[in-house]
C-alpha cells in the first residue's frame, strides 16, 4: 500500500525503535506462546484484528459468524479469528494464538476451521502477513459464475488488486480447500474462491481489508455501469504499463508482470512489526489528544 510520511509517526518510530534497542526487546519468536500472546504486539495486533472484524460486519460483507482473519505474530505463531462467532462481537479475549500447524496455543475458544487456508498461503508466500476472508455479496456472485471481473476500468482497482484469480471450489474448511490457492497465491493477492466467497493477503491487517473493499466496490461498479447500456472505455493499455511499473515499485503483486523476487521468511517481519506498534502507539497519542 502507498505510505505518506506523517511527521508524529516518524518521530514515534524513532522513540520505539531506539526504546526496542536499548530494552533489548526479545521478538516472539524468542519467548514462549504464552508470553508471546501477552506480548504489546499481540495486543496491538488484537486490536486490529478485531477494528477489521467490525467493518466487514458493519459493510455487509459478512453474515453470522461467517468470515474469519489472521496476522503473523513473528515467524512461528498466528493469531486468528475463533469459529462460531459474529465479527461484530469479538472481543481480545476471543483471539486465538495458533503454530503454523493450526495447533492452538493460547486463546479462550476453538479457531476458525478456515485457518488452513490462512495458514497455506503463510508458508506459500513470505509476503503474506495478514489474511481476511470474507464474503462481500458482488464479489461472492462472481464466484458464483466461477469468472473473475474484468480489469483495465478503474485505476485503483488496477495499482492495487489488478487481475483477480478463481480458485476451484472445494469444501470450506478441508484441506484440499486450503489448498485451492496455492496456484494463485504468488501472483494475486486477492482470490475468488468458486461458490463461497473471497480471500485477500497482504502485509497488515488493515491493507488485506482494503482489499475486500476494493474488489466489493469494483464488482458493484462495473455491474452498475453494465447496466448503463454504453460501452465501456477501457484504461488505454500504455498507462495500464504505467501503473504496472508502479506496482512493481511499490511490491505490489500482479500476474501481468511476473512473479516478484522471492522474500526470505526472516526479512520484513521485523520492520512490519516496528510499524505496526508505531500505527498502535499513534492510534492511542490521536486518541487523548
């Protein structure tokens, strides 16, 4: 996602940064689960998680306790959504702490039976740190036609998401469902899964969000200027070049240009975690203001 530099959280990352160096605070993946879970990074990322959960539910993009999201806490733990429960109620308490085996280690109820898919697409591609799953109604009735929506129309739509890939379907919650992604998962950062819904990775949180919100309102458009009876005008194919050397600048993945350089497991995590407590430490500073 495109960053712009706020002067308060530069020199909140300073401040952290240097207070990380001196304390010497171990990662999680140094500690035990149970410290790990209590850890300011799992908080933060609780919080996040559940701020997500609210506006899925709040946009119609989930209904009864469908839906389910996860973070990476570190290389060796998640944190992710519990089963059977609305992403309107969700509380820190409910947040399960999982192993990359789905194995809960932390946490008062049962994980999301769908934390396989999360799971895949963590050990598949490093670059995933953050995973939402949903089912927002224009993009799921695509999935129902098992095509993907066209792209070259809306130029945020294209810098951001670009082409959409269709996973076959198989039974929620299965391994083989899991799996599903795996062809797509290096190329596109938001899937289609035939007659369920759509799943989207990305580095936090939040930005896997977006995502959802992107595709859902990308769908609802192009389905209302469908309706217009004109032609539609297409993003002329040399700016569609531009936008994809932007991508490409930005990290953003696109299966018009390849796949990007592989990311080692150790690199990034630790400076998406700096941000992230950087993003919490700000939240609550604009808070008392």
């Amino acid at each position: 996602m495109v960053h712009l530099i706020d002067p308060v959280a530069e020199q909140v990352r300073e401040v952290v940064q240097a207070v990380m160096e001196v304390l010497r605070v171990p990662k999680p993946d140094d500690v035990p689960a149970s410290v790990a879970a209590n850890s300011f990074e799992a908080e933060a990322l609780r919080a996040e998680i559940i701020r997500a959960g609210r506006k899925l539910w709040e946009r119609g993009y989930v209904d009864g306790n469908g839906g389910n999201i996860s973070v990476r806490l570190g290389a060796k733990y998640v944190l992710c959504t519990p089963t059977m429960m609305s992403k309107h109620d969700m509380q820190p308490a409910d947040i399960c702490l999982s192993d990359l085996e789905g194995n809960i280690l932390a946490g008062d109820r049962l994980r999301t039976s769908e934390l396989l898919l999360h799971l895949e697409i963590y050990r598949a591609n490093p670059r995933a740190r953050a995973v939402v799953h949903c089912h927002p109604p224009y993009a799921t009735a695509f999935s129902l036609t098992g095509t993907a929506p066209p792209i070259g129309l809306i130029t945020e739509y294209e810098i951001f998401i670009g082409p959409s890939a269709v996973a076959q379907y198989e039974t929620p919650g299965t391994q083989a469902f899991a799996k599903s992604i795996l062809p797509f998962v290096h190329d596109h950062n938001t899937i289609l899964l035939a007659n369920h819904g759509v799943v989207c990775w990305s580095d936090t949180v939040t930005h896997a969000e977006w995502l959802a919100e992107i595709l859902e309102n990308y769908c609802k458009t192009y389905l209302i200027a469908q309706q217009i009876g004109r032609p539609l005008q297409f993003i002329p194919e040399g700016k569609i070049q531009d936008i994809l050397a932007l991508k490409r600048k930005l990290g953003l993945p696109d299966a018009r240009m390849g796949a990007l350089p592989e990311m080692k497991t150790s690199e990034a995590p630790a400076n998406a975690e700096l941000e992230q407590i950087v993003r919490q430490v700000v939240s609550r500073l604009e808070e008392r203001a």
